[in-house]
C-alpha cells in the first residue's frame, strides 16, 4: 500500500517506517496520524515482521510535532478528536506485538516526543533536541506526554519539562532516562538496524510475551505483574521455540527460532 506521508521498507524481519513530510519537519498532521495507525495496524497483523524502527525523513526532525497550522483552525471539539487521534495512534504503537525501536534522528518535541515515548526502546543521534514546548502555544500536550513523561523519567521531572517548556539535548535525554543510547548521526540508523537484527534473532514468541508483561504490568500493583507474568511464562511453554531454545542450551548448541 502508498501512503502520502508514510515510507515503509521491509528488510528481513525488520520494518523500517519512516515519516516523510520532511519539508514540514515531519510534523504530524490527520492524514500523517490516520496513515501511520494503518501502518501500525497492518504490523501487528504481519507475523514475519518480529521488530519494528520508526523515524523520521531528512536531517532536522524525528517529528517537530504536531502540525501547528493545521490546529490553528480547529475548534475545541475538533481538538478533542485531533487529541484522541494523536492517543489513539501511540497506544496502538505501544500495544503493537513487536518491539518499536525509534531512531530519533532530530528534533522530538510536543508530538514527536508523544511519538517517541511510545515505542519501547529509544535511540537518538547526538544532534537530536527534545521537549514538550506547547505551553508556549497555550496549550497542554495532547497525545498522552502528560500521562507517559511521569512514568519514564518520573513526576518531578517530567513537571518541569511539561511546564517550563524548555529543549534539552540527546545527552540530557540519555542521562534522566528517557533515551536508552546516542549514536553520532551518521551511525544512527545501522546502530538501530543493528539492535533490531540483534531481537530478531530471539524467540518471538518470548519477546511479545515480554513486552505484554512490561507494559501491563506497568498498570497493575506488583502481585498483580508477577501474577501476569506467571501466566505468559507459561504460556511460553506450549511454543516449539521454548523446546528448540532449551535443547539448543543443553546441547551447546545454535537455534534459529521459528516464532512457533
């Protein structure tokens, strides 16, 4: 399928998304959101895609944010639904079956940083900028910064970005937590390719798995999570991976896991 502002590039087991509005520093518009959680929609139904890397087109933006031209003519009850799309949209992200890898090659601010937050893993080049400026349009963030900045770097912290609306950098962002590695820009992109061979290789079963443990974890008290997490570890157990994986360790020997 062609999208207007979407790219989509499968290499192996690996799907590389790439917002392509580069022009408007990939700022997310509807028709971005709307093609993007089809995107998102046929990935999860694509069982020969086991990780996913979303980016953003050229050199200046991951996602500058969301289109601020656009906005500027809504009315309050268009900006409720344009603030369910934009949420809709991450939860799809965060609830998709394979690990979402985002190579931030730029600026991540308001909506992009929403986007960000979303996947699982976050690898930014050293030249990339974040922040959640919309304060200074009189606005709150709108697709869930409110909700997952507290939960990723803490209330205190997030408090401070959300409300002083200031920009920090790739290395600011790796040191409260937020991004998990910097990469100099022109390695940005192997690096992440690199990463998503390495979690392709595992069990994807037991990665799927894993990733539903942490996130619905996340929103149950502890006995809850670990009651959770003894049902999908023993779900595991029915897959001919988990057979494959553990004859491969006693043997000392190589496994190439089937996703079965």
């Amino acid at each position: 399928m062609t999208y207007s502002n979407i790219l989509v590039d499968y290499q192996e087991q690996i799907a590389l998304v790439t917002i392509d509005r580069p022009k408007a520093l990939n700022a997310l518009n509807t028709l971005t959101l709307q093609e993007l959680s089809q995107v998102v929609e046929d990935l999860a139904n694509n069982s020969s895609v086991r990780v996913v890397i979303l980016t953003g087109s050229g050199e200046k933006a991951f996602v500058a944010g969301a289109d601020i031209a656009e906005m500027n003519m809504k009315t309050p009850l268009e900006a409720r639904t344009f603030s369910q799309l934009g949420q809709k949209l991450m939860n799809q992200i965060e609830s998709l079956p394979q690990p979402v890898i985002a190579a931030i090659n730029g600026f991540a601010l308001g909506g992009g940083l929403e986007l960000a937050m979303a996947c699982d893993i976050r690898l930014a080049s050293e030249k990339a900028r974040f922040g959640q400026p919309e304060v200074n349009l009189g606005i709150p963030a709108g697709f869930g910064g409110t909700q997952r900045l507290p939960r990723l770097v803490g209330s205190g912290r997030a408090s401070e970005i959300l409300l002083t609306a200031e920009l920090f950098d790739a290395q600011e962002a790796f040191r409260m937590g937020l991004v998990n590695r910097v990469y100099p820009k022109e390695e940005l992109q192997e690096q992440a390719l690199a990463m998503a061979r390495k979690i392709a290789a595992k069990a994807p079963v037991a990665i799927q798995l894993t990733k539903s443990a942490i996130y619905k974890g996340a929103n149950m008290d502890l006995i809850s999570g670990q009651d959770y997490e003894a049902e999908v570890f023993a779900l595991a157990f029915h897959t001919e991976d988990r057979k494959a994986g553990f004859k491969a360790f006693l043997e000392k020997s190589q496994t190439e896991f089937q996703g079965r």
